[in-house]
C-alpha cells in the first residue's frame, strides 16, 4: 500500500517521465507572413511528408533600398528536398503565389491550386520559362489530393480574389484548418458563397489546430460584401455623367473589375483596361469564365482618342502609388498614351497596404494638381476577415489549438485574445515567429525548433547575393553622400605622383564648396605624409588613416558623416 507522500512521489515522476518522452507529431513551419503583410508560406510536416501552403512574396520596406522583391528563404525546403511533396495555394495574390518562379528552380515539385488561382500562376511560369519544367494539378472545391501522409481538403472560401480556398489538412494526429486569407461573404459578385457547412462538419469531427488570417484581428463587427462597391461605383457613375472617369484597383481584385464594367455597361461607357499584370490577369480570367465582358465594351487604349471623354472608363493598376504602375504614370505626365485633364475623376479603390501611405498621398496630389477630382473614400471594402467572422469560424471547428497569421505582430496577438475569448485554453495559442518548429500532437504542443527563415532580397537579376552589409552601405551613401580619395604613387619609392583628388557625391555641392574640399585635401596629404615618413608602404593602414583624419575633418565642420572611399594607385614612373 503507497503512502500519500509515495504516491504523489511516484505521480511527479511520472509527469516528468511523460514532459520528458519526445514529441512525434506533425510539425507545422511557418517560412514567412508573420509579423508582416505578405511573404505567406507555411510547411508542413510529418515523418517523411513535408507540404507547403502558398509560396508569396512581400514588397520592400523603405529602408530597403533599390530592392524589388523579398522572396521566403526555402533552405530547409531545399535541405528536404526528398520529402516535398508539393505546393498547395489558397489563391492568387502575390503575397500568396508570388514567389513561385524563384523558389521552382530550387524546390521542383507539383503545384496544386483551383483554375482560376492555376490560370494566374501559369501565367508567371511562362513569363520565366517554368510551365514545361512544372508539374500542375486544378483542384475543384470539395475535392481532396493525397500527398504522402497528408490529404488536403480544397473547401470554398470568400476574399477579393475569385476560387479563394481554405485547407482541411487531414493528417495522422488529427486535422488542420488553414483557412488562408478569408472574408464570409454571403453575396459574392462571382461564384457560390463561403463553405460554412463544411467548417461546421469537420468542426464536429473535431480540429487539431486552426490556422486563421490575423489581418483584420483588431477591427470590430463584419466585413462588407464586395457587392456594397459596386453600389458606390453606380452613385459616383450617376453623378459623373459628364466626366472621364479612370479606376486604380488591385489587378487582382476580378469581382471589382466586374463591377467597374457593369456600371460602365449601365452608364453606356467604353472600358480600357490599362497596366501589365491588369491586361494580364483580367485576360486570364475572362478566358476561364470569372469575369463577363460584353462584346463591344472594351477598346484598346489606342482608340480613346475616338471617343468624347465622358464616354469613357479606364480601368488601371497603381492603387498602391507604386512609381512605375499606370496610374503613377499618369500622375507623373509620363504615360505616353494618357494624360490626366482637368475635370478627370479618378477613384483609388483599395486601402494603402501599411507602409505605401506616402507613396499613394504623393499620387493624389499630383492628380489634384492637374486639376483632377480624386475619391478614395468609401470606394472599397476589405477581403479580410473582422472579429465576428473570425468568431464565427472559431465556433464552428472548435480547435484545441490557435496559430494566428497572415498579419503583423499587432494583429496576431489581437487574434491570440479573441481565440481565448472563443474558448481556447490560453496555453494553447500560440504567436509564432517565422522559422518556429511548433510541434503538435493530440494531447500536447510545444516549439521544438528554428529554422533558417528570414526574407531573401530580389534586386534586378540578382537573388540573395544584396545582404544586411550593402542595405547598410546605401543607407549610408542615402543620407550622407560619397567622398572619394584618389592618389596615385610611384612603385618601389612611394612617391606621390599625383593628387590626392577628391571627388564628391551626394555630399556638398562643390561649386559652392571649394574652401571646404581644398582644407579636406590637405588633411589627406598630412595624413599621406605621417604615412610616407614612417616608410609605410603598408595600404590597408594607409586607407584607414585617410578615412580617419577626413572623416573626423568632416564631422567638425559639417556635422556629417558621409562614407569615405581611399583609392591607392600604383604606376611606374
């Protein structure tokens, strides 16, 4: 018979033996889209099966300058290469599918995506020569695909984007909901409404963990129906009879290109589709059937000089104020086939990703300068989902576990409180950063790894080879300019031939500053000197004392600090 102190001796050491025992379950690895707008790619794994949902890209921060694109670090794809068994996409933004064409040639696998969603992405394979190299499959919504030990559940969802899905990932500890970006939308402009019965039914089955998209987390109530703008786009039609009327949107946003055309239909206007990836993705989808443009309606931008003004309607990209899309263009007066009039009525319909705030004021007024009346006001609504949809998903799968993503850390903690406000044991929900390993089993969850999962930047042709080291030095060169020393020795005596030059760049304007460069000159020679008297002949020791005493001079009499260049030329006499 155990005493009390027995037993609960041997009961603490079972739970220790238990906390002890290694976990064996599904590791859930999310590569990018958290803390961030963009970049989404989580991997999945289970002993020798890895999948992974989406594969974006995120635009660059301000302080990354001259950089394109950041694009997900797939190592530990590439390091599993065996185990990937495919891409698995929610839909067809660029934070979702973006990065496709870059990480292909590194992880080759099958992709898996609804026609539409398909549609788009083959057309960025052959723009880079990848649609004969790639494997594809189209998924229709309440199909599944069995890949290794997963079966993935394609179920219907709403977003800005027509064929948008959510993931049920059946996998041997139990099922994960992803649900991708989301909205309920109970009025779509395209296709049926939000799968709410299917959430419901795997619901009672029960969830293992839910995957939900954080980006509307902190905002109350409901997110509107796409079809509420095309109700605004009626009105400021109505009230513009008289007006060319030109629409910024996302080139991705099909049901809101849709509608643009529907009041144009109504209002008896010509549609000119204008900006690369518009023409493209728009061509795509009226290909496929996602959007229905009447014969007649759409002319080429080369006829709009047939046409009074007030007849017309141009559909454009550059709602961001991204410097080289149509509308920026336009605002700039260097499109070469529109200029913005006085009268023009130009509606930005989409919100400013966080971080383009500036870029899209700086658009507005240089179309209000041009005598343009711009609205932007009430011309859009969100494809994400508000607090009370997210309940209402919540409610309906009942997970053990709560993994926000898809938003900044802000949006993920805010989503972290709501899961626990829907029942969700607090020590269940777990904020995660890119690269965690969290892995899961039925009855326990824990982060047991990170991996390598910081952004990897595209500059031009160039992939990852532009690092911490070069952002610094063109922040650098950004804020204080270039000064670059030129002197040119004899070989073997070390005698100075000639200079030391001094060129400026970004720095002062050397008109205006001759005193200033002819003083920093003589600094360089005083420095050339201690270094010459010394038999120094030692280069590296001869540069730094250059930087040195200039940039000391410098910050005297400036107060600057501009990056300071030595060039040491040898020749012989």
């Amino acid at each position: 018979m155990r005493t009390r102190k027995t037993a609960a001796k041997t009961e603490a050491a079972e739970i220790v033996k238990v906390q002890e025992t290694p976990l064996h379950g599904v590791k859930i690895i999310p590569l990018g889209g958290l803390e961030q707008i963009g970049m989404n790619i989580t991997a999945y794994e289970y002993e020798d099966s890895i999948i992974v949902v989406d594969c974006g890209l995120a635009f660059p921060a301000e302080d990354m300058l001259g950089i394109d694109l950041v694009i997900p670090d797939v190592t530990y794809l590439k390091e599993n290469i065996d185990k990937v068994k495919g891409f698995v996409i929610t839909h067809a933004h660029e934070d979702h599918i973006g990065s496709l064409p870059y990480i292909l040639p590194q992880v080759n696998v099958p992709i898996y995506a609804t026609k539409l969603t398909m549609g788009i992405i083959e057309n960025k394979l052959k723009e880079h020569n990848l649609l004969k190299q790639t494997k594809r499959k189209v998924i229709k919504h309440g199909q599944s695909v069995n890949l290794g030990c997963f079966r993935v559940e394609f179920i219907r969802t709403n977003h800005s984007i027509a064929d948008s899905a959510a993931f049920a990932i059946h996998t041997p500890v139990g099922v994960i909901v992803h649900t991708g970006d989301f909205k309920v939308d109970y009025t779509p402009v395209f296709g049926d409404a939000f799968d709410l019965q299917r959430f419901g039914e795997i619901g009672k089955k029960g969830v293992l963990a839910l995957l939900a998209d954080s980006t509307n987390a902190e905002r109350p109530g409901y997110t509107m129906s796409e079809r509420t703008v095309g109700k605004t786009f009626d009105n400021l039609f109505a009230e513009n009879v008289s007006h060319r009327i030109i629409v910024a949107t996302f080139a991705s946003n099909v049901d809101r290109v849709q509608q643009i055309i529907n009041s144009a239909i109504k209002y008896e206007r010509k549609v000119v589709i204008e900006g690369r990836s518009m023409v493209n993705i728009i061509t795509t989808a009226s290909e496929l059937g996602y959007i229905n443009i009447p014969e007649g309606i759409l002319i080429d931008i080369e006829q709009i000089k047939n046409y009074p003004p007030e007849k017309l309607v141009l559909i454009t990209t550059g709602s961001q104020g991204e410097a080289m899309a149509a509308l920026s263009r336009m605002a700039a007066s260097i499109h070469r086939k529109v200029s913005i009039v006085p009268g023009d009525v130009v509606i930005l319909s989409s919100t400013p990703i966080p971080g383009n705030e500036k870029h899209v004021s700086k658009v507005i007024n240089e179309l209000s300068m041009k005598g343009a009346k711009v609205i932007f006001q009430d011309t859009h609504v969100s494809g994400h989902a508000c607090q009370e949809e997210l309940k209402l998903i919540y409610a309906l799968t009942k997970p053990k576990y709560a993994i926000p993503v898809h938003g900044e850390y802000r949006h993920m903690v805010r989503h972290a409180e709501l899961a626990q406000e829907m029942g969700v044991d607090k020590d269940n929900v777990f904020v995660l950063s890119p690269g965690d390993v969290l892995e899961m089993e039925a009855d326990r969850a824990k982060v047991v790894d990170k991996v390598m999962a910081q952004g990897i930047l595209v500059d031009g042709l160039g992939v990852g080879d532009v690092g911490n080291i070069v952002l610094r030095d063109r922040q650098h060169l950004s804020e204080n300019g270039l000064l670059v020393v030129v002197v040119t020795l004899q070989k073997y005596t070390n005698c100075i031939l000639s200079g030391p030059d001094i060129v400026s760049r970004g720095f002062v304007y050397v008109r205006e500053s001759e005193n200033l460069l002819d003083e920093a000159k003589n600094v360089v020679e005083d420095a050339l000197d201690k270094c010459l008297n010394r038999n120094s002949a030692d280069w590296g020791k001869m540069k730094n004392l250059i930087k040195d005493s200039l940039g000391d001079f410098v910050w005297k009499r400036t107060k600057r600090r501009p990056m300071i260049l030595p060039i040491i030329v040898e020749v012989d006499a």
